[in-house]
C-alpha cells in the first residue's frame, strides 16, 4: 500500500494515499482497536449535518468566507449522499469525547473540499471546526441522531404492531376463556380483553417514548469546550440549531445551560428507560404468546402461531415460536443496553462525561433492534395469530375457579369445598354442587353464566 505524509500537533504520520482522511484519524486507526464496533452511522451522519449547519452560520456571521462555506457545504452534502461510508473507520472504543470522530469529519469534509477546488482552502480546525469544540459537537450530534432514529426506525413499527393489536382484539373480542395468574387457572375474560392490555402496553410505552423525546431536542451546541462557549460569537449555538431544524425537518434549540448539557447524558438516559420499557413489555407479550400456543396437543394451545419454519432437525413437522425467541433475546439486549447507558452516564467527571460513545453505541443498537424486531413480529406472528375456539373452551369447561361466580351465593367457604371436591374427585363443578347438596341444579345454572363473569 502507498502513503503519504499528514501532518497534526504530535508530527508525521504516514495516512494510506487514497483515504480521504488526515493524520488523527489514522493515528486513531493505530491506537485503538480494530475490526470491532465501529461509530454508528446515524451519528456520522448527524456530525456532518452540524459541520453544515456551522458554516452557513459562520459565513452569515462573516467569519467564514462564501467560497470556503460553499466547499464545506458541498463535501457535507457529497457524505450525506452516502458516497463516502468507507472514510469513517474509527471505532466506538475510542477516547470518551468521540474527539477523533469528530476530527475524522472534519479531516474528510476538509479533503473533499480541497480536492473540489483543487486548492488547500479548507482546514479541518480553523474552517470546518470553527465555533465547535468535540464536547458540544458529539453530544449535539448524539440527540440528533436519536431524534431522528426515533422518528424515522421505531415509530412507525410500534404504530403498526399497535395497529395490528386492535385488529386481533378485535377478532376476539367475544372469545371468552380462563384467565390464569401466578401461572394457575383463575377466572374467565374475554380473549379480546387479555390482547387489549398488550395493546394498551404498547400505546403507553410509545407515549412515554414520545415524551422523553422531547429533552434531546435541547442540544449541546455552542457550549465548546466545558460549555463557557468560548471561541463562538454570541448566539452562536442558537443561530445553528436553527440550521439543524431546517436541516432535518425537526425542532431544535440550543440549551440555556450548556455546562448541563456537557456534563449529563440524562436526555438520552430518560430517552433509553422508556425505550427499555416498551422492550420489557414486549417481552412480557412474547412470553405470554408463548405459553398460551405451547402444546399443540400437551400444552396449553390455546392460540395457534403461523408456521414460519420447520422447528426441529429430529422431530418432523414441529412448529416453534421462533419470532417470540428472536424478540424476546431482542428486548434483553435492550434492557442490559439499558444498564450500560446509565453507568455510562454517571461518567461526568467535573465539566465533561466520557463515556459518550458507549451511549449512543447501545442507543443506536437499541433502536435498531428493536424496530426491525417489532416489525418481524407484527408481520411474522401477529397477522398469522389464529384463537383455538376448540382448545379455548375444553379448557374453560375444565376450570375449577369459575366457582367463585358461586361465593357470593354460598359462600367462601362452601364454593372452596366444591373446588376440592371436584379436583380430587374429577368431578365437574355442578357435578360436585349437586353431591355437596349446596345448590339446586336450577341455581347453579343461574348462578354460573360465564357472559356475566367477563
């Protein structure tokens, strides 16, 4: 391979002749290690954003001139283009700040708009970087980001599922069935009634998503270095979270107390529990989705899952909940992501947290997960979802604890003596109402209406 020489603070530093990067990325390359997790995309991506959004303020403020503002402008819109992915190889395990993804935007756009001209116009400090520190730069670009995967990879997934929820509540809203908890048999409810509680989890979790949402529309910019905003002129970081809102379509203001914003991560904190909320619930939903379609024949069966693949090497024709497994090892992911990003947080260490990059690692993965997961399950499971009426009703024939439609008319006492009875005995429980002599075949009829339980 052939190189040539970059020069930074530290001296030479030989950078592979056709990368469009400069000497602190490569001596990231080096320092740092290789072939792991690199730097989300969607952050790249928000990082370029604010390199434009920075020049247009900084040639209206008259500190840049217009030629150097169209150079970086162009290079920023050749990246977001998606030309040039390859030329951001840092990795997620750098220094705290993400000050060498930074300085990678900054070397790239530099060299995009050099070679452009044909001319060393643009200097990745003095131009590109100019009114920015890596300390409001990355954080800005971490809730921009966010924002962004938010709107644009998760909600539409969740309204979906949400969608498709009602229409199975729905389709079974007149299904009545035994309700079981602590895993035991308990009264009845209405099949419609049990999935209209994992709609309603859905909903309240897409809500409380939708209002931590809120706080990462506050930004970091214009703070610089320990948030004094020093090197920025007055009104700096308002002038660009305006650009940013034009950029991306979406509200964005930059915080009155910016020392806050470089110091906590609790934005994005807030944001990731109530994401780690809607995982926990989903769980919940694919577990109860799993146990009530176990059998077909030996378990509890009572819901019918499409066959997506065959389930066993061995076994032929089995069928497994597959699309419950991959969500389900989804939302743990998301609940230990959950973990790393609230230590990560409690790295603010006097003016500046560190761990900035580990967050928006698992705030990146997170919702990428989750939203192409949701998605398999909607389209995989749920719209193939199908009530066992038969099943349904042998099982509910056989509950021993629709007797207590019968308490209030013989007594606690009296209705927990049938139950036994019928168990040990096998009996039914008119069978065992009537052997008791507690009821008349005629009450217990009209004592026992199922329609009247739900």
């Amino acid at each position: 391979m052939n190189y040539r020489q970059e020069k930074d603070s530290i001296g030479l530093v030989n950078v592979p002749e056709n990368a469009m990067w400069g000497a602190q990325t490569q001596r990231s390359l080096e320092n740092f290690p290789q072939d792991v997790d690199l730097m989300p995309h969607s952050q790249i991506m928000a990082l370029i954003m604010i390199k434009k959004a920075c020049a247009r303020v900084n040639e209206s403020l008259g500190k840049l001139d217009n030629k150097r503002k169209d150079l970086i402008v162009k290079a920023c819109d050749d990246i977001l283009g998606g030309n040039y992915d390859k030329e951001f190889p840092l990795t997620v395990w750098q220094t705290g700040s993400g000050t060498q993804t930074n300085m990678n935007a900054n070397e790239v756009i530099s060299h995009l708009a050099n070679k452009s001209c044909g001319e060393n116009l643009i200097h990745p400090n003095d131009h590109v970087n100019m009114g920015q520190s890596s300390n409001d730069t990355f954080p800005t670009a971490m809730h921009i980001s966010t924002v962004l995967n938010l709107n644009e990879k998760l909600y539409e997934p969740i309204e979906k599922m949400i969608g498709q929820l009602k229409v199975l509540e729905e389709e079974n809203k007149d299904i009545i069935k035994t309700g079981r908890t602590h895993l035991q048999d308990a009264t009845p409810l209405k099949l419609g009634q049990e999935i209209s509680a994992w709609r309603a989890m859905v909903e309240r979790d897409y809500s409380m998503i939708k209002e931590a949402e809120k706080s990462l529309h506050k930004l970091a910019i214009g703070a610089t270095a320990v948030g004094s905003g020093i090197n920025t002129p007055k009104g700096f970081g308002d002038l660009v979270a305006k650009e940013l809102a034009k950029l991306t379509g979406y509200t964005f203001t930059s915080d009155e107390n910016k020392f806050f914003q470089l110091t906590s991560k609790s934005s994005l904190v807030f944001a990731h529990s109530a994401i780690k909320t809607l995982a926990s619930d989903l769980y919940k939903i694919g577990s109860d989705i799993r146990f009530l379609s176990c059998g077909p024949r030996c378990g509890i069966g009572e819901l019918i899952i499409p066959a997506n693949e065959p389930g066993s090497s061995i076994m032929p024709g089995k069928v497994n909940p597959t699309q419950v497994e991959s969500l389900t090892m989804v939302c743990i992911q998301v609940i230990a992501n959950d973990l790393a990003v609230s230590m990560a947080n409690t790295q603010g260490q006097m003016q500046l947290n560190v761990y900035m990059p580990l967050i928006i690692y698992n705030m990146d993965q997170s919702i990428n997960l989750l939203s192409k997961s949701i998605t398999c399950f909607t389209e995989k499971l749920l719209k193939g979802l199908v009530a066992n009426k038969k099943k349904i009703a042998d099982n509910l024939n056989k509950s021993l604890m629709l007797v207590t439609s019968l308490s209030p008319h013989i007594g606690y006492d009296k209705a927990s003596e049938i139950a036994k009875n019928a168990y040990n005995k096998n009996l039914t429980l008119k069978e065992s109402t009537l052997e008791l002599g507690y009821l008349t075949e005629e009450e217990f009829d009209k004592y026992m209406k199922l329609e009247q339980m739900v």
